[in-house]
C-alpha cells in the first residue's frame, strides 16, 4: 500500500504541476499535442515509480500510415499507461466518470477523448457516432471491448458498441494482449506489486466490407486474437 500511496502522490503532483499551464496554452492555441506528449510523459513515469517492466511483442503490426480501432483486454488500471505510450497518437473512450476529474478530465475533453455513458444506451449510441466521425476524420481509437477491468483478471465477455464502430468506420480492429498487469494492480485493491507486464500487438483485422450482420464473426476473430496472448490462467 505504501508504494501506491507513494505513486499516487507523485503522479498527482505531476499533473497539478504540469496540466494548468497546458490547458492555458491548449485554450490559447488550439492545439494539444503538448498536452498529450506531457500525458504519457506521465504515464512512463508512473509505470517507473511503480516498478513496471513492459515486454513487448508484435510491435511491427501498429498500423502508421492510417487510422486503427486499438482493442485491448482489461485487467487493471495500470493498463491505460502501460499501452498508450507505445502507439502512435489515439484517442479513448472513456467512462464518464473519469471526465469529472480535475485537470485530468479538462485535459481528455480538449485532447478529443469521447465520454461513455454505459448505463444510458442512447447516449451510448451517440458516443459511437462521434468517435465514428472522428475516426473519418482520421483518428485512431483504443478501446477496452471488455468494457470495465476484469474482477480477477480472465478475460470477460465483450460489448458490441466497439465493433460498431469499427464496421462503422472501416477501420482496421488491432487486437492486443495485456498479460500480467492484473497481478500489478488488482481490481478492488489499492496496492501496486512491481512486476512485468507483457503486450503483445496481434496483426489488423480488416473491416472494409464487413458488415453489422457478421458483427459476431468480427467479435469471435478478436477475442481469439487477444486470448492467443494471454497466460492460460488469464483466458
């Protein structure tokens, strides 16, 4: 508990120390990328605090050159840091809840980071269609299909929402596998075990044709994907 308390502190301190002055300039400019790079700053530095060593595999199937729906298992918080900062620039959906928080929550509206309501299915709804647009617009996406952290850190059953958007979108679904951290952070305990945690980057799914009709196939291909990286224990 030490450790977390430890980390915490310090990536508080980071983001009241580094996140106004950026917001400022953000509302100033228009422009966030600063914003962003000081983000993962602070997730790497998170990740150090907390003893995190990241093995990564299947770095050659990120996609550069367009963009791509990021599909990732869920196991703890320490999933968001642990993978953003190895892919190129993307947006998130994220519970609407985090949006309430300060300076944090400022920083994800500015930067183009789409709310989810997942009680409300209307609003739902209209959270793919903006994170459609988006990607139209040449935005990549990472989103957890899952749709929360896994209680003990097996795979859970996946939302279609994302798959929607993928088909949506025609854009490519990457599955990536995230073994490990649900031993470094687990879900219900504010504790941090320093360890390994391993990503494994699974080749593109095309979406161009598919349509919502064959959803369940798209849905069935990814999870088997994500499952290939995974400990037994975690499948």
């Amino acid at each position: 508990m030490l450790r977390a308390i430890w980390v915490t502190a310090i990536v508080i301190a980071y983001v009241v120390v580094v996140g106004p002055p950026l917001l400022l300039y953000t509302r100033l400019t228009r422009q966030t990328d600063r914003l962003y790079r000081a983000g993962m700053l602070g997730a790497r530095l998170a990740l150090w605090l907390a003893g995190v060593r990241l093995e990564v595999h299947g770095g050659e199937n990120i996609p550069r050159a367009h963009p791509a729906l990021y599909m990732a298992n869920h196991q703890s918080n320490c999933d968001p840091p642990a993978l953003l900062p190895l892919l190129p620039p993307v947006l998130v959906m994220v519970k609407k809840e985090f949006f309430r928080v300060p300076i944090m929550g400022s920083g994800m509206t500015r930067r183009g980071f789409i709310a989810v309501d997942r009680r409300d299915r209307d609003r739902a709804r209209a959270a793919i269609e903006r994170a459609v647009a988006s990607m139209r617009a040449g935005n990549s996406f990472l989103v957890f299909p899952e749709g929360t952290r896994s209680p003990d850190g097996r795979l859970q059953a996946f939302k279609k929402g994302p798959f929607i958007l993928a088909i949506e979108a025609a854009a490519p679904i990457v599955p990536i596998s995230i073994s490990g951290a649900g031993k470094v952070m687990p879900k219900g305990k504010f504790v941090i075990h320093p360890g390994r945690i391993r990503i494994t980057v699974h080749s593109p799914i095309p979406t161009a044709g598919v349509t919502l009709h064959q959803r369940q196939d798209l849905m069935e291909r990814t999870r088997k994907a994500i499952r290939a990286g995974l400990e037994p224990e975690e499948q």
